[in-house]
C-alpha cells in the first residue's frame, strides 16, 4: 500500500496482542412442531415452499433441515444456503457449521450477490484479471460524477428545467434508484426509451442515453494496467452471473452438479432476476422460506406482489408447501396486534392465520401519548429501566424500534444514558464520512494534504475540528485562546483574532504560552507528523495517512486516543458501549480505506475522501467487531429485521413520519417503472394510483415487521401536540388495544426516574417542604443518611448547592497591594460591580463584527494625525481596500457593514475638519497612580483649545449614544481628565488643566457625529471616589446593580437579580 517497511514495523509494534474467545454456543430446547418435522423431513424429491409469519421458527427449521441433510450423509460443500444480508448469512453460517460435525469448504450460507460475484469470476478466463465490483457507495460516488459532466456538457441531452438539478444529491439518488430498477427487471436502455414512449414519461430518454453511457464507462481501463478490468455494479451482478452461465453451459452444470440442495431464507426480499439466477441453478432439492407480510426491502428492489405467480409457477412443477401456524415468538397479546396489522393488507394469505403458544403471566402492550419528543424518550427510559431493576430482564433483551433516523434517535439515547441505561446506536444509518468519529480525522487529513486550505473561509471547518475529541476544546476556551492572541499581538499587527488562531495552528511559536493554547497545539502537532510523513513518503497512501493520525491522537488529558477508548471498550459499562462503538466505526474507516487501495493502487489520498465525502449511503464494508456487552439496542426497522427482543418500544409514530407516504423517485419515475412493469399496458394515472398504493403497503410491512420483534412487552408511543401529530397507524394501533375513545385523548405523564438522582431530590423536596409532615421528613432524612453512607454522593447535604458557605472568601488583592485598573473599568465597575467582575474573568465575548469594526475605525481615524493630507475619497479607497481582512462575514451582511463603516468614517471625517482645537496625539498610552490604584489606559484623541487647556475625546462606534445627563458623571471620562491633571501628557504640552472631555459617536443613526461633552471635573474629588472603586475591585463580593444597560448585558444569564440568571436554590 505504499507503506516503508520501517512505517510497518512500527504499526505492527504497535498492535495488541488479543486473545480469541469464542462464544459459547447456547442450548436449543427446541420441540418442532408436526409442520416443522415435515420440512426437516421433506425428501427433496419436489420443490418445497415454507409460509410463515413472524416468529413461527421459519430460520430455525431452515437449520434444523440442513443439519438433518448432513446427518443424512450429504456432503455439507453440496448444499447452498442464500439469504439477504451479510449479518444474516453468517448467522446461519456459524449455527449449521458449530453444530455440525462435518466441515464444509467454503462458506454454506451467502448472499444472492455473493453466490453471483463467486459465479462471474469463475467464468473470467485466467489470462484475465478479476472484475471490480462497485459497492453501492461507489456506484453512487460514480454517478454523481457522471452528472457533473453531464451538467457542464450534457452528454445525455437532459432538458433545460433539469439543468440546475443536475448536480444535486437528489437528483443522483433519484437516477440511482431508476438504473437499480430496471436492472434488476432486466431491462436495457434500448427497451427503457420505448417505456418512454408507451408511458409518457418526459426523462427516461435522456435517463437511457445516460444508462448507456454508464455501461460503457464502466468497461473503462485502470491506469497504468495492461488489462482491462470489468468493473460491475450492484444491480447488474447478478444479471451478469446469469449471462455468464448463459454463455458457459459447462459451468452451469458443474454448478447444478455441485449444488445438489439449495435453501432460500427470507425469499420475499427476492426481486425479479434472483428468481431467475435460481432457476438457473435448482435442479434437484430446493426449499424456499418466506413471509410475503414482512418483506422490507421493495426500496432494493424486492417483488412481493410477484411472489404468489412464483409459487404458482413452483406448485405447477409439483412443488409441496407448508404453512407454518403456530408463534414460537410473541406473548398473545403481541400476536393478535400483529394479525391485527396483517389484516389490513390486501389480499388473502392464509399464513396470517397465526395461533401463539408463548404463555407469559402478564405480556403487556401499551400504546400511549406523550406532550414532546423528550417525555417520549424519559418514559421509554423508564420502562426500560424499570424492567431492568424490577423484573431482571438484560439490557441486551431490549430495543428501541424507530422507523427512521432523525432527532428523535438522539433524544432517545441521551434519555436512556441520563438513566444510566447502556445503549448501541445502529451505525448502518450515516454513511461513513458523516459518521462524528470519522469526520476529525478525514478533516485533518484533508487540511495536510491541502485539499482544504487554512485560512478564514475554512475557518468554521477548522473551528469544528478543534471542538472534535482530537481537538479537545469547546466554545469557552477557544473565546479565551483568541481573546489572549488578540491581546499578545504587536501594535502594528492588524491581524484578526480568526487569522491569529490560524496561523498558530501552521506556526511552530506562537506569542502566548502552548499550554493555553492545548487544543491548538495538538492540532498543531498532528497536522506537522501527517505533513512531515507525505514529504518523506511522497506516493503515502490514504489507509496510511489515516493511520497516522489515529495513532498519534491525544485527547485533552495528552492521553492517546486509541488506548483511552480500547481501556473504556474493555471496561464496560454506558461510556464503554460508546468506545467499543466508536473503536467500531475507526475499523470501517480503516477497512474502507485499505480495500480503496487494493482497488485503485495509483489513486491518490483526495480521491478516496471525495468519494465518502459523496456518498449518500453506507459502504459495504467488512468488519471484524468485538462481542458487545450488555446493551439497548436502537435501530431502525430495516435493522431489526430477523432479530427479536424480550421488550421492545416502537417509537416516533408520527403523522407524516409513519407512515411516509412522501412519493419515492417522483421526479424522474422509479416507483412508476416498477408498476409499468409488474401490470403492464396501464395509464400513467393509473401508475401513480397503483404507485402510491404500493407505498401504503411497504409503509405497513414496516410496521409488520416493526410490532412482531417484541416476545412479552411492546410499547408504542408517539407525541400528541398541536404542530405534531400521531400517525394514521398509531390511531389504528391505539383503537385496538385501548378502545376508541371518545373525547381528547389522555396524554401520559413521566413517572419519577429510577435513577438516585431522581430519589435524592424527591427526597430533598419532601426534607424541605413546609407541607410535609414530621413523620415524612423524619423519614426523608433517615433514607438520605442511608444513601450517603452508600457513597450516594448527592445525598450528602455537604454537596447541596445553596446549602455550604462559600469555598473561599478572601480579597483578590490583600489591602494595601497596588491594583491596575482601566479607565472603562473604572465605568463597568460603577454600573455593576457583579458585570465587571464576570467580563474580567473569560464571560466577555470574543471578536465581534462589531468590535472588530470599531478597531478598524480607531485604526482609520489614527491615521489623520500621521497623514493629515488623506482626503475623504483616499480614506475610503483605504477602507474597502483591506475590508476583506476587516470583516470575516460574506455576501449582503459584508456589504451592509462595509456601506457602515464608509458612513462612520464620513462622519468622522466631516467632524475632524470642522474642529476648532489642536490636535495632539491619537492612541496614547498613560498610567496615573493614585493611592493603590494604577490608573492605565489609552486616549483615542489629546486636543489643545486656543487658551492652552487640554481635551480628551473618546471615539465611540456603538450604535446607541450616551445621554447628555448621564455623561455628566461618566467615569471613563472622568478618569481620562484626572490623568491630564495629574500630568500624564506633560510630554505633549506642559499644561495640566482640563478643558474637559467628549464622547464622539458616529455609529448611531443620526446624519452626522454626535458630540456628548463633559465639564472639566474636581481631580481631588474623582480620586476619592478611584480608591473606593479600587477597594470594590480587590474585594471578595460583588454587587449586580439593576441599570438600563441590563437588556444588553452578555452576563445576565448569571446575574442572581435577573430571573433566568438566578441559582436553583434561589428559584
């Protein structure tokens, strides 16, 4: 893969040593019923169709039959198991082959495309190299760039209204889903033109020119190779296993020879071209088992409406079929609800019939309304809980069914983990770049390989990678990173806070201290060990540079993150679920990347992200994965398909959610092909009516499938709320176990928490409350002491917020020690003792448009006292010049602020003119000491009037003026006067007396700069009343003074006098 032999060593060095453990395989108590001993029994002599609904032991007969046939004799390597899905296939692999004593060569149960892949590359000649398969991922990583050629050139002649959508998601799915179809039907771009014809359809031409030349495209050669590589997509593979039996008759009957029985399991997911690929290969003993309720799989192309016309076809060539009655599974409460559900479907079929023999003493299904996403969530968390502590059942022995992901995933699973419950999240959701574990490390491969430059565009990219795990930081201690950059930074260094922060990430110094900069630094080092690596190793693979990466992550303990996680994995418990989950998705990651290589050995590391970075759905890539824990499982129904626990919740049944009736391929017609070609010689009303039928049904499938997991306990749930409502099917599900109801339903209220959380503070309530009797408090008080005991920390009323003395009360500065204090500290602390204390210590806010603008204003102003033959026009030329580096925002907001500032500096301008005093200096620094305090600071302006006395004025950019009556006692003012009469300016001119001071605010709406003056002020009053501001600041209690700034202050949220700021106890 590209990789030194040093850089291999060094990555087997660091692999751990693991020891294998095999799980122990559970005892079958098992008794068959007479249906079931006559298909493990069945000769073999006639096909054999098995019908059965759900949890009527149809797998479990499935392998019962073939362990029966190897007790008989036959040779396990002549026996072919085909299933849908690969989870599928390798548990019946591991039940027949660990309970068998005969081995067998190869695998006894697969896939259709597995047994299609191993067919097409038995037929490639040796003088030819293998083919390439596609994975569904890259098949639509490789359509999405066929539609960018198609949106710059138009090869396929696309009418002009779909230009625009040519480039989008939505539309390479739609087309997608169009080729999968007719594929698996057989079709061939010729014969889909003419279906344009016959229906009507305005794009299956232009879709059929581009089949076409996807076909072709794919015959493409391999850079740099010789031969050429076939390269077959997902729907094609198995029309091209048929077409190679097709052309090698030899083959075909080798494979008849060898395959003298074959097994289907869950035969309602086939489609069209898995039916004939089996017609193909069955010539002697085949048995087929199927549910038509529960197929879920029509969106992959699966045919339950032509399975009946199968088994009719099979029956007429002396097939047998047994029905399978009789639920092994379900408590019969669970039973009758899913019959319930079945019943609904069209049609007749006699295996909704179902009789349950569980006996449980006390099943229990609810359907129950609750007011909002998180009730929903705490009380599934409850009742999983509940049942966990009350009745023993394993966390493993419980799921979470949703019909989609969406928020409602989050909430479920941030619910259950507050409640201590472990949780496994299904990661078959998200495609794997959108997976959160993956995204940080394809981000910081991206930033070293320069495919994503480092500058302020990206930086929102960046500013995510530093808020990852392997960056370490959150919102807070970035502000404070910034805000100590900007304030190391050199006078004249104009840069921003935003250009600063990127710049210390490329930089090896940088002006403040590494360790208050941790997560800049350890983004810093990654970034330099991955860019050192590809200038040493130019031709570096992407599964290498990954590599990389991972292995020298840190977290924000300096700890790797690749030993932290297998530690958690390793230990268990809700955080370990996590780890081993994550641990999980980096091996896809891994896998995904070296499998990338093999395939295309000259590409380079970009194109493998661009192709995750495109994808819409999950690559099909294999894993090893640990034996989980203890765990709830969330999945979605497609997931939990063939799987089954002792309590399920089926939740999110919401109206437009499910069912989805929203019409799948409506654009460009793929579920209209599917009835085009199932009824033939139909309308095209006539194909959306019978399309949008077909959606109802596979919607009710769903919730077949959905309501049948559950063995004792279902709860359903759905919020009831007046922008969101239940779904049709939860009503349908609700009248049949609670009874119409007549009037507003009843909502469901959340049951306290069986958490100690939960009964501490019920506790603490009844402890304090002035209603509660002696006797419950007494008894409150008994229980605490019994928790605390029990190391219940939040028992101990030692840890009750409200109810300790403050930790600490001494001064921040003992009496007596000098105090710096600011001008505009000085003001601050005046207004609210409490609001400057806060903003002093990290609750300012860090860079706004807005401050960044007054500087750039300051900046601009300065520049007349160093340049005063700058004209207006060259001031403004300046401005929108360097206004790129000034403002970070984009489009009409940049603009709006740049028109803002062209109109404060117009104001300014016309204002410096029409003064008729001196000026002095801009931007002086001074330092005044009075008593304690050190008074320092900086003028924006130092101005002399004709008879000598001296001004300070104090440019301002807010856009809300200070009132005439409140500037009158303004202390930043007053403190810039008391430095000119202490003689801070003595340098510029020898007078001391103050002529006064001025606010000049030109970021209000008024037409020209307003002008707030100040009488020149006593100095030996105002330094009283510094030392009484200097003792305040170095204190230990702080006062929140109500003013009229309140509305606008950043720090009211932690203000005790302002209603949401106030403590819990205070409440």
């Amino acid at each position: 893969m590209g990789l030194d032999k040093d850089l291999m060593t060094n990555r087997r060095s660091e692999a751990p040593k693991l020891e294998l453990l095999r799980k122990p395989l559970p005892e079958l108590n098992f008794s068959y019923s007479e249906k079931q001993s006559e298909v493990i029994s069945h000769s073999g002599k006639n096909p054999l169709i098995v019908l059965g609904g759900p949890g009527t032991g149809k797998t479990q007969t499935l392998i019962a039959q073939a362990l029966a046939k190897i007790d008989a004799g036959i040779d396990p390597n002549s026996i072919l198991i085909l299933t849908f899905g690969r989870d599928r296939a390798d548990y019946l692999r591991d039940e027949i082959s660990l309970r068998s004593p005969k081995t067998a060569n190869e695998p006894l149960a697969r896939t259709f495309h597995a047994l299609a892949f191993s067919i097409v590359r038995m037929a490639t000649s040796e003088d030819k190299p293998d083919p390439i398969l596609f994975s569904g991922s890259e098949q639509d990583s490789y359509i999405k760039q066929m539609l960018l050629t198609d949106s710059a050139d138009n090869l396929s002649g696309w009418p002009a209204e779909l230009k625009a959508a040519l480039p989008t998601r939505g539309f390479a799915k739609e087309l997608r889903d169009v080729l999968l179809r007719a594929t698996e039907r057989g079709l061939y771009p010729e014969k889909l033109s003419e279906y344009a014809k016959t229906y009507a359809e305005n794009y299956w031409s232009q879709i059929a020119k581009f089949w076409d030349r996807y076909i072709k495209s794919l015959a493409m050669r391999e850079e740099g190779a010789a031969d050429a590589k076939e390269r077959i997509d997902p729907s094609g593979l198995i029309i091209a296993a048929m077409l190679r039996l097709q052309d090698n008759p030899n083959l075909l009957s080798d494979l008849r020879a060898k395959y003298s029985v074959i097994m289907v399991d869950e035969f309602q997911e086939s489609d069209i071209s898995h039916r004939l690929l089996l017609s193909y290969l069955s010539s002697g003993d085949f048995t087929i088992f199927a549910d038509p309720d529960s197929t879920i799989g029509r969106f992959r192309g699966a045919d339950p409406e032509g399975l009946k016309s199968y088994f009719n076809t099979l029956k007429e060539k002396g097939a047998d079929e047994v029905l399978l009655i009789e639920n092994y599974r379900s408590s019969a409460a669970i039973v009758e609800l899913t019959k319930s559900v079945a019943m609904k479907f069209r049609g007749r079929n006699s295996v909704r019939d179902v009789t349950a023999l569980r006996k449980d003493e006390s099943p229990e299904v609810s359907v129950l309304r609750l007011q909002s996403q998180s009730d929903e969530a705490s009380y599934i968390a409850h009742a999983f809980r509940s049942a966990h502590l009350h009745n023993g059942v394993p966390w493993s022995e419980m799921a979470v069914i949703v019909r989609s992901p969406g928020p409602a995933v989050a909430a479920i699973r941030r619910a259950l983990s507050l409640s201590g419950v472990p949780t496994r999240v299904d990661t078959d959701v998200f495609s794997l770049a959108d997976n959160p574990v993956v995204k940080p490390f394809l981000t910081l491969a991206e930033f070293a390989l320069g495919a994503i430059e480092i500058n302020a565009e990206n930086y929102p990219i960046m500013e995510e990678l530093l808020f990852s795990e392997i960056g370490g930081a959150d919102p807070i201690s970035l502000r404070r990173i910034r805000q100590e950059l900007s304030r190391t930074r050199d006078e004249s260094d104009l840069r921003s806070a935003t250009e600063l922060t990127l710049d210390a990430i490329t930089d090896p110094i940088i002006s403040i201290p590494w360790e208050n900069a941790i997560p800049i630094k350890r983004i810093n080092d990654l970034l330099r060990r991955a860019k050192t690596l590809l200038r040493k190793h130019p031709k570096l693979s992407i599964s290498d540079l990954l590599w990389e990466i991972w292995s020298n992550a840190e977290n924000i303990e300096g700890e790797k993150i690749s030993s932290v996680w297998r530690t958690l994995a390793l230990r268990g418990g809700s955080r370990g679920g996590q780890a081993d989950r994550d641990l999980d998705t980096m091996l896809e990651l891994f896998e995904s990347a070296r499998r990338y290589v093999e395939r295309f050995p000259n590409s380079k590391p970009t194109e493998y992200i661009n192709q995750i970075r495109g994808e819409d759905i999950l690559g099909d890539t294999i894993t090893l994965q640990g034996q989980k824990a203890e765990l709830v499982a969330i999945l979605t129904v497609h997931s939990a398909k063939g799987r089954e626990w002792e309590i399920v919740a089926l939740a999110g049944m919401q109206d437009g959610i499910w069912p989805n009736l929203k019409a799948r391929g409506s654009l460009l017609g793929s579920d209209r092909l599917v009835e085009a070609l199932r009824s033939q010689s139909i309308s095209r009303a006539e194909l959306d009516e019978s399309a949008s039928q077909a959606l109802l049904e596979d919607e009710r499938r769903l919730l077949h499938v959905a309501v049948s997991r559950a063995k004792k306990s279902l709860l359903i749930t759905a919020i009831t709320r007046e922008d969101d409502e239940p779904s049709r099917f939860f009503e349908e599900l609700s009248d049949f176990v609670n009874g119409e109801i007549d009037g507003e339903p009843l909502v469901t209220q959340i049951p306290r928490p069986l958490t100690s959380s939960a009964l501490v503070a019920t506790l603490r309530r009844t402890l304090t409350s002035e209603f509660s009797s002696v006797v419950d408090r007494e008894l409150a008080a008994a229980l605490l002491a019994t928790l605390a005991k029990e190391n219940i920390s939040s028992a101990n009323p030692e840890n009750w917020l409200g109810y300790l003395a403050p930790s600490i009360d001494k001064p921040l500065i003992e009496l007596g020690n000098l105090i710096y204090v600011s001008p505009s500290s000085i003001q601050n602390f005046t207004e609210c003792g409490l609001k400057w204390f806060l903003e002093r210590n990290g609750s300012r806010d860090g860079d706004s448009t807005a401050q960044i603008l007054g500087s750039a204003l300051h900046a601009f102003a300065a520049l007349l006292h160093t340049n005063p033959e700058l004209t207006p026009d060259e001031l403004k030329t300046r401005l929108n010049n360097s206004w790129s580096l000034i403002d970070m925002n984009k489009g009409w907001v940049k603009d709006r602020e740049l028109a803002r500032a062209t109109d404060m500096l117009e104001k300014f301008f016309t204002w410096h003119f029409a003064s008729d005093r001196k000026l002095l200096a801009v931007e002086k620094e001074f330092s005044v000491t009075v008593g304690n305090a050190i008074i320092k600071g900086s003028v924006d302006r130092i101005e002399i009037t004709d008879n000598g006395e001296i001004v300070i004025v104090d440019l301002k950019t807010g856009k809300t003026a200070t009132s005439a009556k409140d500037t009158v006692d303004h202390k930043q003012l007053q403190a810039y006067q008391l430095a000119v009469i202490e003689g801070a300016f003595t340098e510029l001119n020898p007078n001391t007396t103050s002529g006064g001071a001025e606010l000049l605010f030109v970021g209000n709406n008024a037409k020209s700069a307003s002008v707030r003056s100040q009488e020149p002020i006593d100095g030996e009053v105002f330094k009283v009343e510094v030392a009484e501001v200097a003792i305040g600041m170095s204190g230990s209690q702080f006062r929140a003074t109500i003013n009229d700034q309140c509305d606008r202050c950043p720090v009211r949220k932690s203000c005790p006098i302002q209603s949401h700021g106030r403590t819990v106890v205070e409440q």
